[in-house]
C-alpha cells in the first residue's frame, strides 16, 4: 500500500475516499478497543489529504443505477462505485476483484496495482 500511495503522491493524484470506507474500516479497532488505531486512520487521511466523500441525493442514485444495472453489487460497493462516479475519479482501487466488471471507472485491485509496478 505504501507504494500505491507514494506513486498517487508523485503524480499529485488526488484521493477520495466515501464516509462508507471510514463506517467499514473502523469497526475492527473499535471492536479491539484500540483507540489508537481509530486515531491514526483519522490521522493518516488527514496527513494523505483524502478527501471523504458523504453520501447525498445524487450518490444515492447513482448507486441505485449501479445496482439495477449489475446485480450481483452490493449496496455499500455500489454507493463506494457511485461517490467515484460523482466525483469524477479516474480510478476505483479496491480488494473486490467482482467490482472489475463496472465498466464507468477503471476498477483495479491492490494487488493489481503492485503487480504492475
């Protein structure tokens, strides 16, 4: 991951994320009780300048779209894929190889990524 991010970094990508990443991310350290780990996500997004995308009428709907055009997406994927769409991202890294199939962004996994570099 740290090469992912160094390569974004070099090329003055922007990164967004949604509040879902955050909602999914977070529930593991909170079920640790590692108050520490919650601190240094919120910490490391705001070091990295992520920008987090909320979810609103248009997010919404397009992960309505999404989700009645590819069926086998679920509805936390489908509004992650629709903040990209709405804020107009260039690339979706994700883990989920089925989230390859939409074809709006360029959908790549991590390890994809690092195979590739």
């Amino acid at each position: 991951m740290t090469y992912i991010l160094s390569c974004l970094t070099k090329n003055n990508s922007s990164l967004v994320t949604s509040v879902v990443t955050c909602a999914e991310y977070l529930v593991h350290p909170y079920r640790q009780k590692n108050i520490g780990a919650v601190t240094a996500f919120w910490q490391f997004l705001y070091d990295a300048d992520v920008y987090i995308f909320n979810i609103d009428n248009d997010v919404a709907d397009k992960a309505a779209q999404i989700r009645a055009e590819y069926v086998n997406i679920k509805a936390f994927d489908a509004m992650q894929l629709a903040c990209a769409c709405c804020k107009n991202c260039d690339i979706f890294l994700t883990n989920d190889k089925q989230l390859r199939q939409f074809s709006e962004i360029n959908c790549i996994t991590v390890e994809e990524w690092e195979y590739a570099g």
